[in-house]
C-alpha cells in the first residue's frame, strides 16, 4: 500500500470514527467487572493484553460482545480484528455495532499486520485481536519481534491492545488473563453472565493486586506456574494501581 493510500485511510478512519476529547487517562474503563478490578478500573492503555480462552465454551466471545456493549455506552468505537472471520454480529445489537470497526481476516499474519496499522494511527481506545479460533500452528509462526513491535507502537499511543488466543504466545504482555470457565446453557440465560466468569492472573506487571485483602503482586511480574486463582466475586478482589459499523476484509 502507497504511503498517500495509507494517509488517506487514516483520514477516513478519523471522519468515521470520531472520538470527543477526553483528559488523559492511564486505563480504559471496560464495563467488565473482573477486567476493571483487576487493572484499577479498566485495561491499562498504551499497553498490550493477553486474554488466554484455552477451552471452546471459555467465554471469549462473551467478553468481546460485553466490551462493545460497554463502547455504546461510553460513546466510543473498538476495532475488532478477527484472526479467523468468526465473530457473529447477530448476538449485538445494531446499537452497539455502529460503534464497531470489524477486520475480517483469514491469516493470523494478516491480523498482525491489521494490529500493526490501527496501533500505528492510535485512532481507536481499544484495539482487539481475537485469535482464539486460529490453528496453533500458524500462531507459533509468528515471531517474538512482532508482538515486542505492536507493544512499542501502543506505547506511543493512548489505546489498549487485548489480545484473545487458546495459549499464552504473547511475550510482551503487561497483564495476562486466563479464562477458567466452561460456559452450559444456563449459564448462557443468565442476565450478565460475564460476571461470573472464572479466571486467573498469569501476568500483572507493575501494579500492586490483592485478594480478599491478601497482596499477591508487588511491583514485578508474574509468570505461568507462580498465578493466582481469583474470582470475580467484588468482595474476593481489589486493586490499587491507580456512529456506524464497519467491516474491512482482508
């Protein structure tokens, strides 16, 4: 792509997905519960996330579906780059999508290169790469370098970066999430029932986390084998770090 293609699709970018001026602000507040808990309020901006789904009824698609919820109300937009084409807009309602910009990709590559350029314009407050429905094999293709790039280019940009996949791949993860749940029917008629989502920490890099008034993190990094089981429950958990849809085919 030209460079003057490149200018003119951030500015279309920019006309169609405007967003009002908001004062500086160090997280994203997502309407999530579990999510705003864990991070003081919401996904930590100029920052890459990794929320790991390493089971089919995990609760991915329920996160992404919340998230747009939460972007209506807020009155901002969300890019969805979809690794496999499978995200269904039938389970949003149209209010909600007109505040989504959906990449439709088939190649986890291309979702990179997607990421890659929507990080680089900065246009977007949260910027999600769902790659859970991509083989393994094709996900361990992609090189360390990409994801510490991506990372470098949220950095300079006041948007949060959530990466969704079945296995913990993204080393430049400021805070890593597993998803721990095992959705049933009832489960699904439940009125918010992301809410009752189980997880655990893997990750949380710089920020002080304690559980039912017990510290787990203390400034540094946790790593897989060293995590920490939490429920959402809002007494269990407490931290004290401080208009239209789109779809763009790759």
């Amino acid at each position: 792509m030209s460079a003057s293609k490149v200018v003119d699709l951030r500015k279309l970018l920019a006309a169609r997905f405007p967003h009002p001026f908001l004062p500086p602000a160090t997280v994203l507040p997502t309407g999530v519960e579990f999510l705003d808990q864990i991070a003081g309020g919401g996904l930590p901006k100029s920052a890459i996330m990794e929320l790991i789904s390493p089971n089919a009824s995990a609760g991915s698609a329920s996160v992404i579906h919340a998230l747009l919820r939460s972007a209506q109300q807020d009155r901002h937009f969300i890019a969805l780059i979809d690794g496999s084409d499978s995200f269904d807009p039938g389970s949003s309602d149209n209010s909600a999508l007109q505040h989504l910009l959906w990449i439709r990709c088939r190649k986890a590559f291309d979702a990179i290169k997607a990421a890659d350029f929507l990080l680089r314009d900065g246009n977007f407050p949260l910027v999600i790469v769902d790659l859970v429905l991509n083989a393994p094999d094709e996900l361990r293709k992609i090189p360390q370098t990409s994801w510490y790039r991506l990372q470098r280019l949220a950095e300079a940009v006041p948007s949060a970066c959530l990466v969704i996949n079945r296995q913990s791949m993204v080393g430049s993860a400021q805070l890593k999430i597993v998803l721990e749940h095992s959705w049933t029917l009832p489960d699904l008629e439940k009125q918010n029932a992301v809410s009752d989502l189980r997880f655990r920490v893997q990750r949380f890099a710089g920020a002080n986390f304690t559980a039912g008034g017990r510290e787990l993190i203390a400034n540094r990094s946790r790593e897989a084998g060293d995590s920490v089981l939490v429920k959402t429950e809002r007494s269990h958990v407490k931290s004290l770090v401080t208009g239209h849809w789109s779809q763009i085919t790759s």
